[in-house]
C-alpha cells in the first residue's frame, strides 16, 4: 500500500471506530455476503503533488439523517485536521501533501455503484487536479487516468514520433477518456477529435481543454462506431488529407464495427493502438492487416512499429503500442484476395 494510502485508510478507520459503539449508532463494514452495513468503500487518489481526493460510499439507510449528518462532520474534521495533513507530508515526504477533496456518495445493496451516482463535497474541491506534460486534468472521482504519470510522458513522446503527427495531421482519439492522449497531442497536430461513451468524462476532456487554452480538440459523447462515421463525414477536404485514429480501449478491445469503419476509411493513414490486455491487441490486430474482403473494405494497414511501455512496474503487465501504417497501392496489389467466409 502507498503510504498516502495507508495514511488516509488509518483516518477512515478512526471514524468507523467512532461510530462502533451502539450509543454512537453501532454503525458497521458492508459485508457483501448479507448485502448490509454503513462503510461500503473507500476510495483514494493522489497526484504527483501529493494532494488527496478521498471518495467514502456509505449506506445512509443504515442509520438516521441525524447520526448521517454527525458522520459526515467527523470525516471532515478528521481528514482536515492538522495530524492528518501532517501524516500526509511525512508519508509523502513533501509539505504539499493534503486532502484537497473529500467527497461521499449513498449507495445500497449488494449491486455496484452506477457510474454517474451523485456527490456530496464534505471539504474542498469536486475535482483532483493532476499533471502531465505541462498540461493540468480535472479528474472526477470515477475519471480515468494513469496512475504512472512519467511513464505516460514517456508514452505520449513516443506516440507522437512513431505516428509522424504534424501540423495538417486530424486526430482522432478513439475511447478517449478525459482527454489525456488527445490534449497532450493537440499541440503537435491542426485539429483533435475525442470520443468517448462516458459523459462526466467527456465533460472532464472539455474542461481539461478549457483549463489548458486548447482551442483545436472537441470532444463528443457517444459509442464510437455511433459517432466516428458522422465524424468523418464533418471533415473538410482539407482535415481529411491526413489523419491519424489513436485507440486506447478498454480491457475487452475495439468494437469490429469501429475495426471496419477505420479499415475501410482510406484517408486514415495510420492507426496507433495502445492496449493493457495483450489478447484484445492480438484479436483486433488482424482486422487492419488482412487482405481486403467483403466485410474489411480497404487497403490494409501493416504493422510498422511496436513497443512497450512499463506503466507498471514490479508486475507482469506492461503497456504495449502497435502503429499501422497503410499499405500503399502497389503493395495492396500483391495480396492474394481473402474468399469470403
């Protein structure tokens, strides 16, 4: 455990040992199994500065809105107190370390959290500003981000020389989060395009590029395949000379129809596509670089460079990027034409 995690974990457990006792309203850990309890989840995030957002999930049908009220106010004065920031600095071994966000949220049940499930802000900001490559992001609770941010400065230098970006390149940042990859990119490129299907974290990317004078990336909510061919179909001929899609899905990988749209849109000239989970980069892979068939229009793409990046040090997973590039028309004219199936 980091020891700003262990620092804020130890907090919490004061306040679940203050609320123990029967007189106090005898208020307990979830225990999944039975599907009841008060303290359901704790979640911490930090930034490279330090700083803290605590984010509590507590079942308020556990108790009543007054015992509710008086739990709220003691995770306030715990997490604000001076020991606390003091334990902060010393585990983080900075003067900077702080909580700049405390949040709770009321959930019950033995069902996950929905993902846009509202916030109270018990202290501070609704938001934990993190640093990257010169820029700042607005990270909501549930935002994502990489936890490594050097190695994802590292990354995004790489990206942007294997891809060849530059000043008449369109971007499109496919899955593209709160924005990171597209905003980091924005000023090597004419125009950035995000799409992403989770609305807050599109409402972060916006405010990200708000936040950062980036006056050339939109962003659009949606399901890719839903979004991307109304996308296209908005580029001037002069945006459409040149782009480049950057896909970082999830786990699961890329919709197949996302895989033809790319495939089959010719002035896409390169594909870069960064992935975690190994067996989704060895599935969609193939989709670009098969000869054309009735259901993969297109010239085929061709595996140009590939590395990897360790995001993840001290464990077996490491972040790899494969580019593609087009194949020309000559090349294309060689491949033996895939039967259909």
């Amino acid at each position: 455990m980091h020891p700003i995690a262990k620092v804020v974990a130890q907090t919490a457990m004061q306040a679940v040992e203050a609320f123990r006792a029967p007189e106090k309203g005898g208020l307990t850990v979830f225990d999944k199994v039975s599907g009841s309890g008060f303290w359901r989840r704790l979640q911490i995030r930090h930034n490279i500065k330090g700083e803290v957002l605590v984010d509590l999930e507590l079942d308020q049908t556990c108790t009543t809105p007054e015992r509710f009220a008086e739990v709220k106010e003691t995770l306030k004065e715990l997490y604000t107190s001076p020991a606390t920031t003091a334990a902060l600095c010393a585990a983080f071994g900075k003067d900077t370390a702080q909580v700049t966000s405390l949040q709770c949220h009321c959930h019950t049940g033995i069902s996950s959290m929905p993902p846009d499930t509202p916030r109270e802000v018990l202290h501070g900001s609704p938001v934990l500003v993190e640093y990257l490559s010169g820029l700042q992001y607005e990270l909501s609770p549930t935002a994502f981000f990489q936890v490594n941010t050097e190695g994802m400065e590292q990354l995004m230098e790489r990206v942007q020389t294997a891809a060849e970006l530059g000043p008449s390149t369109t971007l499109l940042d496919l899955c593209s989060g709160t924005g990171t990859i597209g905003l980091t990119l924005a000023r090597h490129v004419g125009r950035v395009i995000g799409i992403e299907l989770v609305e807050e974290a599109v409402l972060n990317a916006r405010r990200n590029a708000e936040m950062n004078h980036i006056t050339n990336a939109q962003f659009h909510v949606g399901r890719v395949e839903n979004v991307l061919p109304s996308v296209i179909r908005g580029l001037t001929a002069e945006e459409k000379k040149d782009i480049v899609a950057i896909l970082d899905p999830p786990r699961a990988g890329v919709n197949g129809t996302v895989l033809k749209w790319i495939r089959g849109t010719p002035t896409i000239r390169k594909v870069v596509y960064i992935s975690c989970e190994q067996k989704a980069l060895e599935r969609d892979c193939p989709a670009f670089t098969k000869p054309p068939t009735k259901a993969y229009s297109g010239r085929p793409f061709e595996v140009t460079s590939a590395f990897g990046v360790d995001l993840f040090p001290h464990t077996h997973h490491v972040e790899m990027i494969a580019v593609l590039t087009r194949r020309e028309e000559a090349k294309e004219s060689e491949e033996v034409k895939e039967s259909a199936p």
